[in-house]
C-alpha cells in the first residue's frame, strides 16, 4: 500500500502520489515498489535488505541520496512490542518511507505535522517532524516500561499483605520487561546512528543547514531516552537477581524442614532398629515394661530433639 502526502497551509493532506512530498510505502508489493522508483529515481531497500545489521546496509548513499533504516517498535501492549526495521529516502524534494509494521507515529505524524514544532515545509521538515514524533513515542514507551518496572519492583520487595508473591509469574514479567529495554535500547541506537549519518547531509544541503540544529537536538533527546533505559535495564537485573533469590531462599527453608524432620526421628529410628534386631538372647524382650519403655525412649529422643533445635533457634 502507497499512502501519499502532499504540503498543506504548514501540513500534510493525503493525496495521489505524483507531487507528493512523502511517500509512505506500507507493506509494498513489487508494484509499488517499482513505481515508488520510478517517482524517486532511486531503488527502493527490499525487505531482506532492512534486515541485514550491518551498518553499511542501513545507511549509505545512492547517488547523492541517504538511505537509512532504524528498527521501531510497533504493537506496544504492556511489557509486550515488536521490532522491525524502517527505511527512510530523502531527497531535496520527497521523502519515502517504507516499513511492513505499524508503528504509531506514521498514523498519527501527519494529522498533527501543523502542530509540530518545524512544521512541514519540505522533505527535510517532514522527515524531521516524523523522527519527532518517533522520539517523543519511544519516550513515551521507556516511560511505561519504566511504571511497569516499578510495579513489578513493588510487588517483589513489598507485596500486600496476606498476599505470597509468584515468583514464576514474576520471572516471566521480569523477561517481557528486560526484553522491551533491549528492544528500545536497540531501537534508541539505530536512530542515535541514522541522526548521526544525517547531520552531514543536511549540512551540504543549503536548505538543510538550518535544520541541523533541530537534528542535534533530537540526536541529545535520543541519547537521554538510551541512558533511561540502560538504567531501567539495571533495574530489571537486580529484580532477576532478587526474584531468584527469594526462590533459593523458599527452597532453602523447605530443605530445613525437611531436614530437620529427619534429624527429629533420627533417634526413634535408631532406637527401634536396635531393638528389631532378631538376637536370640534380647533381656528387654521378655521384659514386661519392654515396649513401653522403648516407646517412651523414642518420645524422650524427639522431645529433646525439638528442645536442643529450639534453643539453638534451627526451628
């Protein structure tokens, strides 16, 4: 699907793709891909092509022309995202996008382009608008992951009363939180290079210069958000390495019983395979107080047992 946007009054309105200042490719197919090369006169990334993470594959230039992909996540639902690469083209005079997920900002970016802080103007302000809105959406996402940290935080070290935390739920929570950091720390350092591999070409271009600033400006907020999440990703280790200490310290304490139930009848134990030995010459077998007092002997072995444990403060 080809989505076109054309200036409006400081804006964008949607439109048919001659003319068009942005061409936001969703999902293309061979068609659409052709014809978004024909418009641009520069060939468009394929799908295999986003994927590769080496970096000369996700910024270079094709005839003057910078072609830049970032991973965005898309999907976002708690501790739960997807991350997929996004291509960007930028010309003097167009701006391609082309992605095969939905991250928010592409719906919401062109509704609200005569708000933004640049406007839109050209494609460079278009684009920046959009990286904007991308930067202010990954903010938005390490905020969350930052509330639901805390309240995965709250219900590990101080639970409600009467209550027992699962600590395999909590193992699983904990994953889904570790694994949203990575993916924004991962998504944070694509675009840090994409701005990073932009600044020049603004500066070459004579409309661009003045919007270098505004890229520097979003290359600090990007940095910022990195350093946030970094953090929140120490945060998810000492809740990994609690949470996993609160289970050795359950598993320990139902060993102790364990072992000292069995430390308990140790002695009784004892005192009855003594005497169900079957020796011929046993006084206490034919002792009319014999069993009775075994009996009480394996007791008195338990009571002194939980009496010793009890002062030492084993049990």
């Amino acid at each position: 699907m080809i989505r076109a946007f054309h200036l409006s009054g400081g804006g964008l309105r949607e439109g048919d793709a001659q003319g068009a200042v942005w061409l936001d490719l969703l999902e293309p197919d061979d068609d659409e891909r052709a014809r978004a090369a024909e418009l641009l006169g520069v060939p468009i990334p394929t799908r295999e092509d986003q994927e590769e993470i080496e970096q000369s594959s996700r910024l270079y230039m094709v005839e003057g022309v910078p072609v830049m992909t970032a991973l965005l996540p898309s999907g976002f639902d708690g501790l739960r995202a997807n991350l997929e690469p996004a291509s960007f083209i930028l010309t003097p005079d167009r701006l391609v996008t082309l992605r095969h997920h939905e991250p928010r900002p592409f719906d919401s970016y062109p509704a609200r382009a005569a708000q933004a802080s640049l406007g839109a103007r050209s494609s460079e302000t278009v684009f920046l608008g959009l990286v904007e809105v991308i930067v202010d959406r990954l903010a938005d996402i390490t905020e969350q992951a930052g509330r639901e940290i805390d309240g995965l935080s709250r219900a590990s070290f101080a639970p409600e009363a009467g209550t027992t935390p699962d600590h395999q739920a909590m193992l699983r929570a904990i994953g889904l939180a570790d694994r949203l950091v990575m993916q924004l720390r991962e998504s944070l350092l694509t675009l840090e290079r994409m701005l990073g591999f932009l600044l020049p070409v603004l500066e070459q271009r004579h409309s661009g210069r003045e919007l270098r600033g505004v890229a520097k400006s979003f290359l600090r907020d990007v940095r910022t958000i990195a350093e946030q999440a970094g953090f929140l990703q120490q945060k998810t280790a000492l809740l990994l390495d609690a949470t996993l200490g609160f289970i050795n310290i359950e598993q320990a304490a139902i060993i102790k019983i364990f072992s000292v139930v069995a430390v308990i009848f140790l002695p009784p134990t004892l005192i009855a395979s003594i005497y169900g030995m079957n020796f011929a010459v046993m006084p206490e077998l034919g002792w009319r107080f014999g069993y009775p007092m075994a009996l009480g002997l394996m007791v008195a072995s338990v009571v002194a047992a939980l009496v010793i444990f009890r002062r030492k403060g084993w049990f």
